[in-house]
C-alpha cells in the first residue's frame, strides 16, 4: 500500500489536539500552560531533524543581556557549542538562534502582542559573527547574523472570521523587531505572513484540517532557506569573564 504522507501528518495532528484539549480540563492556569509548551515543544522537536535543537529557556547575549523566557527556542549548536543549564532553566546564545515561539491556548489580540514583545526582546540582542575554518582554508567574510524567525502557537483562535481583519491589524501593528512570521490555531488553521509591508498583510492560510502539517512545513521551509547560523566570537564571551575579575 503506498505511503499517504498527508495521513501521516494529519494524524500527528489529531494527536497533538487531543493532548491540548486535555490540558485545557486543567483547573491550574500554570498547569495549562506547562502542559500546552510541553505538547508544542515534544512535536516540533519529533519533527524537525536532528540538527535543530528545541527547548524553552532565556537567549543570552555577550554583553550580559537577556531575553524575556521564550517557551520555544529552536537553535543550532553547530558552531555555537556554548549553551548554559542551571536546573531548569536554559540559556542559548544569540548567535544560535533560529525561531522562537510563544505558545498560548488561544489566539487573540492581547496573545499575539505578548508573542511580538517576546520576539523583541530576543531580536534586540547582541549578536557576533566569528570567521570559520574549514578544509580548504578560512572563510573570509564572517556570516552576518540571521533574521530570526518568530511566531504564536495556540489551540483555537477566538476572532471571527478566524484569520480576518482583527489578526491582519495586530499582526501589522507589530514593530520590526517584534514582528510575527508564522502562527498556529490548531483547532481553526495556521498562517505564514508573506509580506508585512502590504496593506493588509499578505498571508497565505490553511484550511482547519491541515493547520499542523501546514505549519510544521512552512517552518521548515523557512529554515532551510536560513541555511546554518553563524560561528559565535567566544571571545566576546571570554571578554565578559575578564570584565568580572
């Protein structure tokens, strides 16, 4: 029999809901929290490739800057082998990243503000670029740092229409730094911003039924044309130890 790929998406899907709707029973509002990042963070790391870590955590930066706390940070260590643990909490060096999303339960204009502010507070920090070597010698011009990619991820949306007016507005009414690229509403459909500098915003949209599979490819796709984040200067990082002494 062959291989229906759309199935096979649309039944992480149906798994992913049912866990969502389950958290949503929860009478603790942290509880619900915990649980709807933990159920985003688990399905985007089962579907990305290995080389993409994703966690919840802080960004850092070299000059002793820090993020708001991001519930999901997907992130490379390939040339940006530093990255702190104390407990729980998780610290990713700017150079590293490559998206961050907020996840809600449910997508409104206070929801999608929240999200854009936590972009902002990620995409206004430092980040280096270290020159590369590799087999046939040195790279010459270090990598400038990626345009890193930011987003919402909820159950349901509350507008109606779903996807109208109230969520072209909010999305447009985001500052560069805060802007939103990608959103999920499982229960309703996702949405990808193709230009934000139009009036409305263009969007493409999915139907409900395909909003995880829609989503999850988008994002791929959209880091795969960022190809690899550029090599951290630890020695910036170094730096910040001698200023301690």
């Amino acid at each position: 029999m062959d291989l229906n790929v759309h199935n096979l998406l649309l039944t992480q899907q149906t798994t992913l809901l049912d866990k969502l709707r389950r958290s949503d029973v929860l009478n603790h509002p942290g509880e619900k929290g915990d649980n709807s990042e933990l159920n985003w963070l688990e399905t985007i790391r089962d579907f990305l490739p290995s080389r993409y870590q994703v966690t919840k955590g802080q960004v850092i930066d070299s000059r002793g800057d820090r993020s708001e706390v991001i519930d999901v940070v997907i992130f490379d260590r390939q040339y940006c082998p530093l990255w702190f643990k104390d407990g729980d909490s998780h610290y990713i060096p700017a150079e590293s990243v490559y998206a961050v999303f907020e996840a809600k339960q449910n997508l409104d204009k206070a929801h999608v503000e929240y999200a854009s502010a936590k972009a902002a507070s990620v995409r206004k920090l430092h980040r280096t670029s270290a020159q590369v070597v590799h087999a046939g010698g040195v790279v010459a011009n270090p990598k400038p740092p990626l345009e890193i990619a930011a987003g919402i991820l909820t159950t349901y949306s509350d507008w109606t229409p779903m996807f109208g007016d109230p969520l072209n507005k909010a999305l447009g009414a985001a500052t560069a730094d805060g802007r939103i690229d990608l959103g999920c509403a499982l229960e309703h459909g996702a949405f990808d911003v193709i230009d934000r500098d139009t009036d409305p915003v263009d969007l493409a949209i999915s139907d409900p039924e395909s909003a995880l599979m829609f989503f999850l490819l988008r994002l791929f796709s959209r880091l795969q044309l960022m190809g690899t984040v550029p090599a951290i200067d630890m020695n910036a990082y170094a730096a910040a130890l001698q200023r301690a002494q």
